[in-house]
C-alpha cells in the first residue's frame, strides 16, 4: 500500500513538474502575426491591408530596460512601429492602438498611446534609422511608468503610462509590403554606473541654424555683416515648455557692434530677420537694449549688453496653460517665483522641429497669451505678456556683425 501512494505521488510530481514547464513555456514564448523571423530580421508578410505584430518574449527589466529595431526596408509605405504592449496583445492592431500600449510610429513620427489617432512627437523615420524604446527604472509614485523613445541612439522624448515595467513587453508593428527590420532586444543606451538611464543630451539641440557656426555650447556668427539682411540665426529644435521654461546665452565676444538679440520665436521664423522684428517673435537686442515685439521698431526696455555679459529668456506659463497640439502642461509659478520648476506631464515634447527653411507666409493661430521674462546676470530685466503662435514659442538667437560669439546654455535650470 505505501508502494502505491508513492507512486502515485511520484506521478502527480511528474505531472506537476511538466504543467510548471508548460506554463513557463507559454508565458516567455515570443509571438507575431503576418510577420516573419530569420534570426533577429523581422519581415512583413501580410497583404498592406492587415497589421503584422511581434510580441517579444520577456518584459522590460531592471536587467533588460531597452531595445532597438534598425529599420532595414521601409516597404511600400514604411509603416513600422515601435514600442510596449501588455503580453497577449492582439497582434492584428499596430502598437501603441489599443489600450495599456505605446508606440513610436516611424511613417509620420508620431507618438500613440492607447488611440489610433496619435500626437506630434518626433521625427520621422527611414530606412537605417534605429528606433529604441526603453523604460526608467523608477515608477511613479501612482503605479505609472516613464517609457523612453529614441532615435539613433538619441533622446527623441518620453511619455509616463499606467502600470509597472513588468507588465510591458517591447513590440514591432508593420503594415506594407517590404518592411523588414533587425530586431536588438538586448540592446544598450545612456547607461549610469547606478544602472539609470541618462537624460541630458546637449547634442543637436538646434533645428535651424543660418549663418551661424555651432562648436559645443559655442555659437559663432560666421555672415557677411554688410546689412540688415546678413542675419545670423539659431533656433532651438523644441519649443520652450513647463519642464524646460528658461535658457540663457554668454556673450563671449561681441564682436564690430553686438548686434546679438536673444528671445522667442515661431517655428518657421524667417532665416534673414532678427528675432523681434517679424511677427511671431519677441526678443531682447544687447546693442540698444530695446525690446521688440513683432516690430522692427523696438521699445526701451533694459540696460545694454557687453562682453561677459549673460542674458536670459523665460516663460512663466499660467496654471491652465494647454499647448495647442494636445499636450498638456502645468505650472504652478506666479508672477513673483520665477524659479518654481513643476512637474511634467505627458509628452515631454509637443512638437518635433523639422530642417525645413520655411519662410513667413499666410496667418497662423496664435495660442494662450503666456509672460515672458527676460534677465541679464541673473536679474530680471522686465516682463511682457506674449500670445503664444501655433506650435509653441521656440528658443532663437540672433546675430549680425563680424566677430560675434556667444555661449548657449538652453537647460539652465534643469539637473
């Protein structure tokens, strides 16, 4: 009688064992649909009229926070799409569709975040470009997580989620013939010694740059200087927000006549008009220390500015401030603190500055009215209330005789 219960009881540790392996098989066994694999290239194989999804394995970990996908063919269309799904996603819908996922699309540049319908994120991408997509180790205190996005190996933005890391399982989406990638699910990026991602990039911080020789933080005016055409100009890739409200420039030469203006413009400002002077814009000009505001008449503002002196360029949004591309951003600062950092929320940035040399042409919606501050050594200079053009205010420098240098810090208070 003992004989047979140890048997049986040897046959039911047998079964246990068999039903431990098959779970475990089940719960890390990567699956896609409409797609094939040869090693780590994913191919579409579907129609253009059905979605092909991979769902990798393994979540995100402490151990394992990022990977990449190296687009090799765009296809027909260059539909791909990259980023987090829960684990038994349904792989008939792009990442980033359907609730609890997120996905960076690369044949419009968008972000989408449990909604077929996305928001401007960052650039689009093609054929060799690497999409990575990774995760901050710490959560939130609510239970949500921060998920990076990045774009040859550089920070194209990030977006807080609901859930924990363990929940999210790196994904690839493609919907047109041809598409095929190189998958890297051990990939690496911006690691610190305490195993934390890095945040701050100083590279290819500027969108358009006209006249203007980049070395580091250094700008140089390189123009002709001969009239009020030979502007120099520089603007910021991403528009001033509630996470990056502030920035500041050394005048390190000042060249024949410091003709340097610091201030805020729109998107497509045009390349030969000093910031202020167009509608748009609003600067404060070191040589006569006058504002202007949409004018190329300027109004008496502050002292001038020399050689080693430093200028600055904020803006203190109000409370219900809400970008006109669907981010929203709060601050909490009133007229008096001009050094309350707040919280960022959602896309950290709204709206991806492309290269295109667009010049002033037609009526653009202006925004929420916001104050924008300037300083010079720390102090501030004075004030004045801005209506904020469509698509944001964006950090611009301009230059306009021979010899002129200037060192940029566009994140002063960040750190």
């Amino acid at each position: 009688m003992d004989d047979i219960n140890l048997h049986y009881r040897f046959l039911n540790w047998r079964r246990r064992i068999r039903e431990i392996r098959e779970v475990g098989a089940v719960r890390y066994r990567e699956r896609f649909k409409r797609m094939l694999r040869d090693g780590d290239v994913l191919s579409y194989q579907g129609n253009s009229d059905e979605v092909g999804c991979y769902v990798a394995p393994r979540p995100l970990s402490k151990g394992n926070c990022y990977f990449e996908v190296t687009i090799v063919d765009t296809g027909v269309r260059g539909m791909i799409a990259v980023g987090l799904v829960p684990q038994y996603y349904k792989l008939d819908h792009q990442p980033g569709w359907l609730p609890h996922s997120v996905a960076y699309h690369a044949d419009d540049g968008k972000l989408y975040n449990g909604n077929t319908v996305g928001q401007q994120f960052g650039p689009k991408c093609n054929r060799g470009d690497r999409i990575g997509c990774g995760i901050y180790l710490e959560s939130l205190e609510d239970g949500r997580t921060t998920v990076l996005f990045t774009k040859n190996g550089k920070e194209v933005g990030t977006v807080v989620v609901p859930g924990s890391p363990e929940a999210l399982y790196p994904a690839v989406g493609m919907h047109s013939l041809g598409e095929e990638v190189q998958l890297d699910l051990q990939a690496e990026w911006g690691m610190e010694e305490d195993g934390l991602m890095m945040v701050d990039s100083h590279e290819d911080e500027w969108g358009r740059l006209h006249d203007v020789r980049v070395t580091g933080t250094l700008l140089e005016y390189v123009g002709k200087g001969k009239s009020i055409v030979d502007v120099g100009l520089a603007q910021s890739r991403l528009p001033l927000n509630t996470r990056c409200h502030y920035y500041e420039l050394e005048i390190t030469d000042a060249g024949e006549k410091c003709y340097i203006a610091l201030g805020l413009a729109r998107r497509n400002y045009p390349k030969n008009r000093h910031p202020g002077w167009s509608r748009g814009s609003i600067a404060y000009h070191a040589d006569d220390g006058k504002l202007f505001q949409g004018s190329g008449v300027g109004d008496a503002f502050g002292p001038r500015c020399f050689e080693g002196d430093v200028m600055g360029c904020g803006i203190m949004f109000p409370r219900d401030y809400i970008l006109d591309t669907g981010g929203e951003l709060n601050n909490d600062s009133d007229d008096g603190d001009l050094e309350v950092w707040p919280k960022q929320r959602r896309v950290q940035n709204e709206l991806y500055m492309n290269d295109e040399d667009e010049e002033e042409d037609g009526e653009e919606q202006e925004g929420s009215k916001v104050m924008v501050f300037f300083t010079r050594n720390g102090k501030v200079v004075g004030r004045r209330e801005v209506a904020v053009p469509a698509g944001g205010f964006y950090p611009t420098i301009g230059m306009m005789s021979t010899g002129e240098k200037i060192r940029v810090d566009l994140h002063p208070l960040s750190g």
